[in-house]
C-alpha cells in the first residue's frame, strides 16, 4: 500500500461545528441569555495562557461571553473554592472552565470536584465522568469528543473493529475508551506499561494516541488503511529559532499507512476548543429548560 492517507482535517470540521453554533447562539441570545463561560486561569503558565487566548477568541467568533478570572499563582486552594462557588451561584454563567495544569499546592480534585457539574463545560467532574461511564453522558470531555466526532468524519464504521488508545488519563484516554466503546468497537488501552506496544498498533483499525511522546508511534506500526488520531502535542528542537510540533505519531510514514490520519497541528487541537464551545452551548440551553 503506497497509497497516501486521507487527511483529517481539524481545522476545516471545526469551522464547521462553529458555524453551527452561531446559529443556536443567536437563538439563546434573542431569548435573552447569551451563552456565557467564566475562565478561571491561576498562576503564569505561558502555555495556558495561550490556550485560554484561543478559547475566549473563538468564543467571540460564534458570540458567546467569556469572562475572565486571572488569579495569582499564590492563590489558595480556599480561595479557588470561593471564587468557584460565586461562579455556580451566578446565573448569567453557564459553563465554568478551570484552565489545567493548576499550580502545585492547589488541590486539583477538589476544585474539579466544586463546580457545578451542570456548568462543568470540560467535562472533568466526577458526575459527568460516571454519567459517561454509564453510556448516559451529559457533558463529554472536549478532546474525546472532538477525536470522536474526527472519527465520524473518516465514515468509518466502528462497530466491531479494533479500537487502540494510547494513554490513560482521565481526561483524554479512558473517556475516548469509553466512547468507543459505546459504538461497539474492541477497545484495548495501552499506557507506560503495555508490554509490546508496537504489536498492539499493528492489529488496531483505529488508533487514538494521547501520551505526549514524540513520534513514539512508527508509522510502518500502522495497519494499512487504519484510522489513526494524534493527540499528543510536543514541541521539538528541529535547528530552527522556534520549536516544531509533533505529535505523538511518526506522521510521514504513518500517512503512507493510514487510510485517514489527523495533522498535528491542525486535527485534534482546533477540535477541542469547539467541542468546548458546542459543550458551552449546550448549558447555556440546557438552563432554560
Ligand atoms: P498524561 O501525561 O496525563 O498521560 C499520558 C499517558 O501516556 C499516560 O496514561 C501514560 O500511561 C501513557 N504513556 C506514557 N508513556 C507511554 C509509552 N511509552 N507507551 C504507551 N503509553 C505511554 O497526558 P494527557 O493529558 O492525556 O495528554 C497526552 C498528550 O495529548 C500530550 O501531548 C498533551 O499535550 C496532548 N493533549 C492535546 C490536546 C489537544 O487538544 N490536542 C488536549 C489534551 C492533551
């Protein structure tokens, strides 16, 4: 197979997925509540602060409010818990985004946990994890829902094919596990420990890699034709004046594989922040009903 792979383009879906959004949030705003999600950022993280630009100028681009809540790296975990609690109360905020990684010192599961799992627009809470869990979810986790919703538009059919992700965190692979599951494919994780990853690879028809590896995966790993989704986001030396990106997965040679493969930059990242979004959307409509 020398054929080269299909792109999944990232950036061109969620343009979509966007476009489709303007139009719900004219209507909630013609209905007199316009969507809105507070961004809690604490400390100086350089690259959160980037992310957070990104998510509050895409939201502007559909006209959905954002609000901003810088607070020092010094903050406390009860100050957090505080200002999460005036965030719940407020009626005019209908999604509640808490930017990761919080600064060491700040209890990370409680404050996770204290947001109103009807405004958790990230999908973190423990409610709307086992809700997921339960194949009932309410608000799905960005990531998976925007590798999910790549996968729909390779058209591949996922019911009993082989479904590989790479990575068990809790917020990227064990819910895109229990997502595919929930449209019937075989799902095997493979993390630090899988004893041979590479044959894992070979037998997978969809392959989701979420460890923060560079090109920890070979492309000539890959199955011919398989569907393979890079998460992974890593920054690389490559001799010029600013770092590359790469994913987790040896794109070129994957590519020669694959029958539908995610760029990175440019797949699963601009997905996320509209999954966000269309999750934003979501609660702005669910709160007033
Ligand atoms: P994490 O560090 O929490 O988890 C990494 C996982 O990889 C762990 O479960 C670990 O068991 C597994 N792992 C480590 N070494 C391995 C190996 N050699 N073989 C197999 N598995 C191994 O990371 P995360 O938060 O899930 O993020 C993973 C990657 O995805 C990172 O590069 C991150 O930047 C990226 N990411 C991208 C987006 C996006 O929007 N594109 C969103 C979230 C995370």
């Amino acid at each position: 197979m020398s054929e080269s792979a299909k792109l999944l383009d990232g950036k061109a879906l969620a343009k979509r997925v966007l476009a489709e959004l303007g139009g719900r949030v004219q209507a909630c705003t013609a209905a007199g509540r316009t969507p809105c999600l507070a961004v809690v950022l604490v400390g100086d993280d350089p690259a959160s602060k980037i992310y957070v630009r990104s998510k509050e100028r895409k939201a502007a681009s559909v006209g959905i409010e954002t609000r901003d809540h810088r607070m020092p790296a010094t903050t406390s975990t009860e100050a957090l818990l505080e200002r999460i609690a005036e965030l719940n109360a407020d009626e005019s905020v209908h999604g509640i985004l808490v930017q990761l990684p919080l600064p060491a010192g700040v209890d990370e599961r409680r404050v996770l946990e204290a947001v109103d799992p009807r405004k958790d627009v990230d999908g973190f809470h423990p409610d709307n994890l086992g809700l997921l869990m339960l194949g009932v979810p309410r608000f799905v986790a960005c990531t998976p829902q925007g590798c999910m919703r790549l996968i729909a538009a390779s058209g591949i059919e996922l019911s009993g094919k082989r479904a590989l992700v790479i990575g068990r965190s809790n917020i990227v692979g064990k819910p895109v596990a229990q997502l595919l599951l929930q449209q019937n494919a075989t799902v095997t994780i493979a993390h630090s420990r899988t004893a041979d990853l590479e044959a894992e690879v070979r037998g997978a028809d969809v392959v989701v890699a979420a460890v923060g590896r560079p090109e920890l995966v070979r492309g000539e790993w890959i199955k011919p034709g398989a569907v393979v989704i890079d998460v992974g986001i890593n920054r690389v030396d490559a001799g010029g004046d600013k770092p590359k990106l790469v994913g987790d997965v040896a794109f070129e040679a994957a590519a020669a594989r694959a029958g539908w493969i995610t760029p990175v930059p440019g797949g699963v990242g601009p997905m996320t922040i509209a999954c966000l979004l269309a999750n934003v959307v979501e609660a702005a409509e669910a709160a007033s009903s």
